[in-house]
C-alpha cells in the first residue's frame, strides 16, 4: 500500500513538473527570479521531447508500481486520468515533438515579453 502512495505522490509531482514546464514562464513574469529555476525545468522538459527520452520520474513510477503489485496506470482514478494525460496513448514520435515545439513557443513568447519589460 505505501508503495502505491508513493507511485500515486510521484505522479503528481510529475504532472506539476509538466505543468510547469509549459506554463512556469506565466509565474516568471509575476516573479522573474524564479526564472533560474524554470528555465533548467523547460530546458530539460523540451529535451525529452525531442530526444524521445524518459523521465527519471517515469522509471520512479514504474519502479513503485511494480512493488506495489501493479502492472501498469489502469487501476484506479488517479492511475487512469492523471497517468493518461502524462502518457496518453497512441503518443507519436510527432506528438512528442510537437510538444517539445509548444514548450519551447510558449517560454521564448513568456521570456521575450520579460525581456522587453525590463
């Protein structure tokens, strides 16, 4: 059971991870310092888009979940909608990249905007 909590805690700060990694830069505009923390997160967010890699998150997740005795994201609510939108199926090497394309658009419009205020 602990090891099914912690799955379940990994993949919400994995789903916050992404949120703020596509939408970190809106919170920059509102406390610019917090850019030193962000830009490394939309960095790295757009690389594993690109390169098709994982995130150590992911191998966190399965890792538990295996310990836990589960196969897989289908058990349950948090399992089914939260692990779905963090890997959704029939996901394309296209759609990877294209997501990486969106955060990078998205943080270089949030980022010139900063640098044209200041």
């Amino acid at each position: 059971m602990l090891y099914h909590f912690a799955a379940i805690a990994i993949a919400l700060l994995h789903l916050a991870f992404l949120i703020f990694v596509i939408a970190g830069g809106f919170l920059v505009l509102r406390w610019p310092p917090l850019m030193w923390i962000h830009l490394p997160a939309a960095v790295w967010g757009a690389l594993i888009e690109f390169a098709g890699w994982y995130c150590p998150l992911t191998t966190w997740e399965n890792v538990l979940l295996r310990r836990a005795g589960r196969a897989g994201y289908s058990n349950g609510f948090i399992e089914h909608y939260i692990f779905a939108i963090i890997y959704p199926e029939g996901l394309t090497r296209g759609m990877q990249t294209s997501i990486g394309l969106v955060v990078i658009v998205v943080n270089v419009a949030v980022y010139t905007r900063l640098m044209l205020r200041n």
